[in-house]
C-alpha cells in the first residue's frame, strides 16, 4: 500500500514537473520576435544577377540597355536585334499608336510578345522597351480625347501584368520593375478614363479597377504577393485603392513621383 502511495506521489510531481516546464517554454517562445518580413526587393540576389533593375525603366535606360543583349534568350536574339533600339532612336514624338503601326512599330509589338513569354530578363527588356516607347511619343488625351494612345500602353502594361505579376512579386530582379508597371497601368488608365463627366466612372475606369483586383487579390479576396509587395513600397497606393472613388489617383501620384517624365508629351 505504502509503494503504491509513493509510486502516485512521484507520477504527481513527474506531472507537475513537466507542465511548469511547458509553461516555461511558453513564456520563452512568447518573448522571441518573430523575423520581420523580407520583401522581394530587399532579399539578396545571385552573383551575377542584374543590378538596379528599376533604372532599365527609368530615363537612363539607354545607358543600360545594352547590358541585356546578351541575356536575351536565344530564341529572341534575332528580333531583339532588329528592334530594341526602335524607341530609343525615335524623333519628333509621333503618336503611340500611329507609330506602332508602322513596320518599326510592328516589329516592336511583336518582340514585345516575345519577350514576356521567356525569361526574367526577357521580361525585363519588355518593360524597359515599354516605357522607353511612353516617354519618346505622344499619349496624352488632349482636347480632343484621344485617348488610344494611352490605352495601348496600358494594353502592354497589361499583358505584362497577366504573365509576370505573380511571379515578379517573389523575383528580386522583377519585383520593382513589376510595382512600377502596376503603377504606370494605373496612370495610362486613368488618362484613358479622361475626361469624364464629375462623378461618372466610365468603362474604362472600372475595366482598369476590376483588372487591379484580379492581380491584387486572388480568388478567394486574399492580397496577392503583389498585394504585400505594393503595401510595403507605396502604401498609400494601396490605402487609395481600397478608398474605392478615383482610386486611380493614388496609382497617378505615385508613378509620377518615380516617372516625373510619364507626362503623355515627349521632352
């Protein structure tokens, strides 16, 4: 009787051992800070990878974009060649979409298809082509409004969007180029949606909303990757946004704080 009071004893203070030590852990857990979150942008990149992948967009592109020649996959080197000095040489600012209807401009859109369907740096070169092409010609509406100058390079930014944004957001190279093209979609569109009565949402201003929404959220309303990414860089792009009335505006601001040049007139 006595061994079985002892043997009871012992399995209480083995127990109670135990659950002081669990609770111990629990505090100690509790106490450690979580790792803060590493956006795409600021995570470090392979050796050879591409630096400041941003300025392939901005006004010194022509000083770089030479660099990607050699990183043009091999089944886009001809066309790569044939055409991606077209809107760095283009003079006197014709319109966007009279000029991509000439045989240079043919051949740009073409490579521009090209180039998103392959590689990172592919998909680069396809961007800085595209806003290479938004500061040499004209897109602004006017007063005349005409505005498929500007819906042709969201058309770009779009299809762009479509294909990458999902992986941009987690490429170190993509993940600015990619916010930046999300920002310069929402600019081009916002000049399409112009002018408009006060008040009024045209098509195209909710067309430009409702595409925002499928690559800001998924299927089931949770942020994207691109989502995160975009509230880390500009949230107030994304407080804008979810403002719901000319939400546009906030993607207007923003890119032209990065692109002050992305005016719609040539310099």
């Amino acid at each position: 009787m006595a061994s079985e009071l002892e043997a009871g004893r012992g399995w209480i203070v083995a127990t109670t051992c135990a659950v002081v030590a669990l609770l111990g852990v629990a505090v100690a857990v509790r106490g450690i800070e979580g790792a803060p979150r590493v956006e795409p942008f600021d995570r470090p990149t392979e050796a050879d990878a591409i630096r400041e992948p941003l300025q392939f967009l901005g006004r010194g592109a022509a000083l770089r974009i030479a660099e990607l020649g050699p990183r043009i996959s091999a089944e886009s080197q001809t066309a790569w060649r044939a055409a991606y000095r077209a809107p760095f040489d283009l003079k006197d600012c014709p319109q966007t979409a009279e000029w991509l209807v000439t045989p240079a401009g043919q051949r740009l859109e073409r490579l521009l298809g090209d180039l998103r369907r392959g590689t990172r740096e592919d998909a680069l070169a396809a961007l800085a082509l595209v806003f290479q092409l938004a500061r040499a010609t004209e897109w602004k509406p006017g007063l005349l409004a005409k505005t498929q100058h500007a819906e042709k390079l969201a058309g770009f930014a779009q299809d762009w969007l479509r294909a990458w944004s999902e992986r941009a957001a987690s490429e170190p190279v993509l993940a600015e180029p990619a916010l930046a093209t999300v920002l310069a979609y929402g600019l081009w569109m916002k000049r399409v949606s112009q002018p408009r009565p006060i008040g009024r949402r045209d098509e195209a201003y909710d067309r430009a909303l409702a595409f925002l929404q499928s690559i800001l959220r998924d299927g089931s309303g949770r942020p994207t990757a691109l989502y995160e990414a975009l509230r880390a860089r500009h949230p107030g792009v994304v407080s804008g946004f979810e403002g719901g009335r000319d939400a546009l505006d906030a993607f207007e601001a923003a890119a032209l704080q990065l692109f002050p040049e992305l005016n719609g007139e040539c310099p």
